[in-house]
C-alpha cells in the first residue's frame, strides 16, 4: 500500500540515541521536563476529578402502566472515598415539572417495578439474596422534606448470594432472574458445593477445556442460569415462594452469556422465557455462535430451539405484547463478533422464522414491540450517533426464510431521533416511547418520545415521514448543576477522503479557551477508539472521555478509521487481516486534514493515545516514523505488542482467528503478524512512551505493555510503566481513575505542555 507521505509536509517522529543500536537519525531526541505537575483547574473547568466525582444515571425502566421510571444511579465522592448507589423515581408526564425522588441503597443491589407503585430491591445478604418492597405514594414531590416512599418492608429471600438481573410478570405473579449454579443446575446445593470447593486443600485450578479466564475471571466450574419464583400481593402483603423453578436444569445452557450479559439476554411473557445461550457443543474460546430457545416459566417441558443452527451471536431477544411473536438480533458468521445484526423475527403460532432486515446496512443493539405489536422499535448506530428507529412488523411468510421478499416500508427502519446516543428502549402505553440518552457533553437523562401514531401512518403508507415528527421530551437532567458553566464541547464533525477514496469521519473537540480568530497555538492529541470494530460516538464516556482532554487545553481530534462500526459492514470488515493497513492511510490522511482545517493545533506538540485496539496502533506507530505523525508523546493503554503472542494468551480466541486470517500457528496467521506485529519493528521506535495495563485484563494480558516497556528501556526511550494489579481491560476503581488521568496528563505535559 502507498501513503501519499509527500502530502503530509510533516517531519519524522523524534528519534533517539539508543544506548545498543546505531540512531534513527540525527534529530534531538526529545527530553522530558523536570517541572512539576498538576491539573488545569477551576470553577469553570471540567477536570478529571470532576469526571470521577460526576453522578453515573442508569437507563430508565418504566412501570406497567407508563407514568413513573426508576433509573439506577451512583455518586462516588472523594471526600468519604465511597461510591454512594440510589435509584431515582422520576414521572414520565412532561407536564409534571420533573417531579423526582431519590432513594438511597446503602447496599446497593438491583431495583425493579413490582407494580406500579411498589419498586422491588433485591440486595445481597450474608448467604442469600434478600427481596424488599419499597412502595411508592401518588403524589411525588421535590420537596426534600416530605418522605414520598415508606420504609422498605422485607418480603423474603432468595437461596443464593448471585440472584440477579430480575424480570417480573405482575400479571402472573412470576419473578425470573439468573443465578450461578454448579453442572446440577440446583440453587439449593450452591453453599454445600461452594464449602467443598474452599475446602479442598489446595488452590489448583484445573481445565479440561476453554474458557480457562475469561475478560477478568479465572473460570470456576459455575455459570449463570435462569430460575423462576412466584411473588405475589397477597392480604395486602407481598408474600415470595419458596418453590424455586429451574427451566434451564439440565441442559447445559447458560444464560446470561458471560461476560457481559444480562436481562438483555432474555425475555419473558406470561407463560414462557426466551433466552439465547452459548451453543452447548462447540469450545467457547474459538465460537460466537448463539441459540435461541423458548421454555415453559415452570420448566415442565424441554427448551426448543428457535434458531436455524446456521448462525452466529445472537443479542436482544424480546416477545411482543400478546407473546405470538419472538424478535432477536442474529449475526451470521460463527467466530465473529462484529458481524452485521440482523432482525430476525419467529411466529410462534405459525412456527415461521424469517429475517426482516437483511439488506439494511446497519446493526441494531436493541429490540422493543409496540404495546400494540404492530412495530418493532429499536437502536442502532449510525454515523458516530446510535438513533432510534421504527420498523412496522412485517406479515409472516408462508414459510420460514431469511430473504423474504418484504416491501421496503418493513426492512428498511426509519428513525426518529438523529443524534445523541439513545439505549434503554422501552415502548410504554398511549402510543409512546422511553429512552435514556447521552451525548459528548452530558451523561444519561431520561427521554420520552410521544405522537407516534401519525410517524407509524406515514411510515405504513408508504410514504415519507420526513414531515412527521414525534415529540420528544427531555425528562431529567440529572448533571446540569455539575455541568454548569463548564462550557463543554459538543463536538464538530468532519468528513475527509481515507483509504480506496472512501469517506471517513472524524471529531474535533477545541480546547478550554479557544476563541474564533485567536492566533494562539495548542497541543493537538489524537484519541485512536478500540475494538477495532468500534467508533468515537456523540456519547458520554466515563473513562475516555474527550472533553476531560479538552479541558485540560488540548485540541482534541479522533478519527473513526477502516473497521469503525456505524458506517456500513464492508467498512467495518475491511480491517480483519489488515489492521496495519488501511485504518493507517485513513488517519494519516484525517490527521493532515484536521491540521489544514484547524491550524490552531501546533503540530510540533502534537501526541496520541489509545487502548485496546488503539493501543495496538500506538504501537504500530512507534514503528514507522516515515507516517509523518510527528507526535512528542504517546501513551498506550492495555495495547497489542506482539500480536502471534497474543493469539496464544488471549481469551476469546474466536477474535484473533477471525482477524488475524487464522490460528496463530497457520501460515497466513503467521505471515500476517510478521507483516503487522509491532514487535517486529522495535528496532525504529523513537517516542517517548507511556504504557498502562491492568494485571487481570485477559483479553491483552499484561505482559504485552511489560515487553514493550522493556524494549523500550533497552533502547533508551524515556519510558514509564503504570500497572493496576486490580484491574481489568478498563480502570474502574474511582482512585485508579483519576491516578490514570494524572500519569496521562502529567506524561503529555513533560514533552508538550507549556514552558
């Protein structure tokens, strides 16, 4: 591949005398600054510390009857070193004046609706999961000094410290949620078995087959399954069973899928549970491949599958209101986990399956029926924002297929919301719609999007629903006092020529204290995204967060180059046994042309970082100067450095095998890392580095950012290692949070911040 390096008019990235080796060239290595460090802060600037300190809102789940929701939400605060969890119970008439109440959970847990004015708190106790009741009075107020909720009243227990992830039918009294079990499947032999495990005198953990560690677990010889109780009103008491169903007994299915599943995993409608599961016959590691099964809540009959068998990941399954119909999102390749989601819908009383959005180039994340079942609602990304789309319910075909001959009005869904990023779909009654939603300058809050009937008609019609437009209504705002006066970026798009003259787009965030016509010079800092099948969204991010950098005085630009998702699956595709490739040429061309539209950026204190995916092309760049980046600094968070290593270490082998054209022993595997490891091309790196990585990331384990710390100390680079032994592929620990923006910030700024 050519890169038009001629274009660029940019110097080589600074090389140094390397204490072993001959130098790069004869250019002056850069040399740290020895000042000392601190953030930029103030009242008007959003700092690091703000960002960790800042409320996280959860999405918003309504009640039966549509008029309140709950949204989970935590505050963690420095001054007590404690991370405080509530829900808040917020009306959902726009007319109410955002009449809201906070309920504090000093112990955290899950909260659901058991009716509409009695929330269920389900909280983990000494050796069981116990169930509360808090009810919930007519009149919400924002007076602080009224109580609008009682006492919580215990309703029972729940024979096991893992109960989660809780779905309840008020209608037939039936409470299904997951728990961890052992291969009997049995809640009441968890504590006998688990006492047997401590006690077996000696800490070996033994496999037989993959997963040995998953995402930040060793594998233990428990998974999630789904069992059900009955939980009724009864004599004006709630009153909870203790006859404990157990539908999945038995069948090898796990569900939730771990290790990110949850209640998205399942579905429930009076009388049954759909849930997708693992395929229980293939290896873990090295197969996505997913199963959708329908079973009896009482577990009186066998699971039946839904699916064909001819399938990979299966995401979202959901009935509809009346239970006839199950909608899923399913991807078709087995082994690849970014494969274009498709609606695949199945009549249940016509026991037909059939696909409804084959030719749509996007991939929805989430599924709801209408309350009226005649349109599936859902989410999706597209273009670096993910929008709400409706989609009318097609008629069932005759027989089951996955290229129905559909009119376009039922494949092709049409959005309504065109910006922001939306999740927690949930249609509720009178026609109207729930979501939360977050941007690049603001968390969650709560939406409701209502005058839906005449954007249906048009859309069943035929016709355009351009000039048909739903209310929607902002319902919270639940860090506007936080966010005041903090004057943060929303982002400008740009759009340049990438790779194969495809169109790329980017984001430019322009630092505190930029003013139009201002003739002031700033650090530039490219923020490479992970994945790599993933994109820079208008969407709030608690740990890479832009405006956090732009507040800090850099001008922020991130690119979503070849593989990003929400540009269409052959964009998102071209990365796999390319990663070295096109993504490079496209953000070489976007870094040129963010420099020729935004000549504030200084491009002699320009610096980069990444993680995941990104930190692997951090790596790349070290070892090629000739792209012309020019940066000073650069950081790396739990990146790829040697890349055959990795296809051995890592967990989830489908990935690698997927990207890297094979297993890492097969011939054009091999040939691939020879041609795009990183490792293979020390012998040029030259930028001074920071390298970051948490000890139980299993997906890149540490020993990635250990060896190329030591090639980089080797060679004489200034170099630093920051290692978090208690975290994962992400930093989570509030503490470690704001410590891993001090060393990001505090690197950046020895080699380009202000003298």
């Amino acid at each position: 591949m050519k890169f038009p390096f001629a274009l660029l008019g940019l110097s080589t990235q600074i090389p140094v005398q390397a204490p072993f080796q001959q130098p790069v060239s004869n250019v002056k290595m850069a040399v740290p600054s020895s000042k000392p460090f601190s953030f930029k802060e103030g009242a008007n600037v959003f700092t690091p510390k703000d960002l960790v300190q800042l409320g996280r809102p959860g999405a918003a789940v309504s009640n039966d009857v549509g008029d309140l929701a709950l949204v989970p939400y935590s505050k963690f605060s420095f001054d007590d070193k404690k991370n405080k969890k509530s829900i808040f119970v917020v009306t959902l008439d726009p007319s109410s004046e955002g009449k809201i109440i906070q309920i504090p959970f000093e112990r955290g847990g899950d909260a659901f609706w058991l009716s509409s004015r009695t929330i269920g708190h389900a909280v983990e106790g000494e050796k069981e999961t116990e169930i509360y009741a808090y009810e919930i009075s007519d009149g919400l107020s924002n007076d602080e000094e009224e109580n609008p909720y009682g006492s919580p009243a215990k309703i029972g227990s729940i024979p096991s410290t893992t109960a989660g992830n809780f779905k309840y039918n008020a209608k037939t009294g039936n409470l299904v949620f997951s728990a961890l079990v052992y291969a009997d499947g049995n809640l009441s032999t968890v504590a006998k078995q688990d006492k047997e495990w401590e006690d077996r005198g000696n800490t070996a953990l033994v496999y037989d087959t993959t997963y040995v560690r998953h995402w930040d677990e060793w594998q233990s010889k428990k998974g999630p399954q789904l069992f059900s109780i009955q939980l009724k009103k009864e004599n004006g008491a709630w009153a909870l069973s203790s006859d404990v169903k157990s539908p999945l007994q038995g069948t090898k299915h796990y569900s939730p899928v771990e290790p990110f599943g949850g209640t998205d995993d399942f579905d429930v409608s009076d009388t049954h549970i759909v849930y997708t599961s693992k395929d229980p016959e293939l290896p873990e590691a090295w197969h996505t491949k997913q199963n959708t099964y329908i079973v009896p809540i009482s577990g009186d009959e066998k699971p039946i599958e839904l699916t064909s068998g001819k399938q990979g990941a299966i995401h979202s399954p959901v009935f509809n209101t009346k239970g006839t119909k199950v909608a899923w999102l399913e991807l078709d390749k087995d082994g690849y986990e970014s494969d274009r989601a498709k609606i695949v819908i199945y009549d249940l009383e016509k026991k037909v399956r059939f696909t409804v959005t084959q030719d749509w180039d996007r991939s929805p994340a989430s599924l709801a029926f209408s309350q009226d079942d005649d349109f599936i609602y859902l989410t999706a990304g597209d273009e670096a924002k993910v929008k709400v789309f409706a989609l009318p319910v097609a008629p069932t075909p005759s027989e089951s297929q996955t290229h129905p001959k559909l009119d376009k009005k039922y494949s092709t869904p049409v959005a309504i919301t065109h910006n922001k990023a939306a999740s927690g779909l949930q249609t509720l009654p009178g026609g109207r719609i729930l979501f939360s939603q977050s941007s690049l300058t603001s968390p969650n809050d709560v939406f409701v999007a209502s005058d839906l009937k005449a954007f249906e008609a048009a859309i069943l019609s035929g016709k355009s629903a351009d000039n048909v437009k739903p209310t929607i209504d902002k319902i919270t705002d639940f860090s506007a006092a936080d966010l005041k006066g903090k004057a943060l970026s929303e982002g400008e798009e740009f759009w340049f020529k990438g790779a194969l003259d495809k169109d790329v787009q980017g984001w430019a965030l322009k630092p505190k204290g930029w003013k139009a016509g201002d003739k002031k010079k700033w650090p530039g800092v490219l923020l490479i995204h992970g994945g790599p099948q993933g994109a820079w969204e208008d969407q709030w991010s608690n740990r890479w967060n832009p405006n956090v950098f732009a507040q800090q005085g850099y001008f922020v630009i991130m690119i979503n180059p070849t593989g990003s998702t929400t540009f269409g699956q052959e964009f998102t595709d071209a990365i796999a046994e390319d990663w070295g490739g096109k993504p490079f040429e496209d953000m070489i061309n976007g870094w040129k042309f963010a420099l020729d539209k935004y000549p504030e950026i200084d491009p002699d204190r320009a610096v980069a970082a990444g993680a995941s995916w990104g930190g692997y092309a951090i790596n790349w760049i070290q070892g090629h100067p000739e792209f012309g980046f020019n940066f000073k600094a650069l950081v790396c968070h739990d990146g790829v450095f040697d890349s055959n290593y990795n296809g051995y270490s890592t967990d989830e082998l489908f990935f690698f095998n997927h990207e890297w054209g094979g297993r890492p022993w097969d011939p054009k595997s091999k040939g691939l890392s020879e041609k795009f490891s990183p490792s293979n091309f020390v012998s040029k790196w030259s930028t001074p580095q920071l390298l970051i990585h948490g000890s139980k990331d299993y997906r890149l384990p540490d020993t990635e950012s250990i060896a190329a710390f030591h090639a980089l100390q080797q060679l004489g680079i200034p170099s630093r290692l920051v290692v978090f032994p208690d975290e994962n592929h992400w930093v989570l620990n509030h503490g470690n949070s704001l410590k891993w923006h001090y060393e990001v910030f505090r690197w950046f700024d020895q080699f380009v911040g202000d003298n």
